[in-house]
C-alpha cells in the first residue's frame, strides 16, 4: 500500500499526498522542461550567432562585388588606353602579342 494516494481530511480541507510514481511522474516532466528550455536558450544563441555570420557575409559580398565593378572598370580604362595607342586589334595574354585588327 505504499503506492496509493493517501487522503487526509480535516473539517476545513482534504488533503492529498501523491504516490512515489507520482511524484516522480511529476518530476520527470519538470526535469523535462528545465532541459527543453535550456536547449531553446541554447538554439537562440546559435541562432543569432548564425545571424551575424551572414550578415557579415552580405556585408562581405557587396564588398567583393563593389571591387569586381572597380576591376570591371579599370579593364575598360585599359583597353580604352591600349587602343588610342595601338589601334583596335586582339591581344595573346598568354604571350603578350598584340595582333592589329585589319
């Protein structure tokens, strides 16, 4: 009989002791939310961490595509330099041969 539920009564209130299973019932699902809430604690800060990864990957791509635009214009400057100094024509980069066009 030590697992029953156990009723005492007095004139005003009827009180009720739990069972060992009960309360341990009752422990697990406190233990239980005690971790999940922990894990959620824990997922938020990968969370925001995982944020500011990518947000200095945004940050480091409009960097990367503000320079390749630079590079764009740069080449546009050269061949611009190139032809009023030789003319139009094809340009070998593996052996640095200028070919006139005809």
């Amino acid at each position: 009989m030590a697992d029953e539920t156990k009723v005492s009564e007095t004139p005003q209130t009827k009180e009720v002791k739990f069972t060992d299973d009960e309360m341990q019932s009752l422990q697990s699902l406190q233990n239980g939310y005690q971790e999940k809430q922990t894990i959620l604690g824990q997922l938020s800060v990968q969370k925001i961490l995982l944020n500011q990864q990518q947000e200095a990957l945004e940050a480091r791509i409009t960097e990367v595509e503000q320079e390749y635009v630079s590079t764009q214009q740069e080449e546009r400057e050269l061949v611009q330099k190139l032809n009023e100094k030789y003319g139009p024509g094809q340009l070998d980069p593996a052996t640095g041969t200028f070919t006139p066009a005809q």
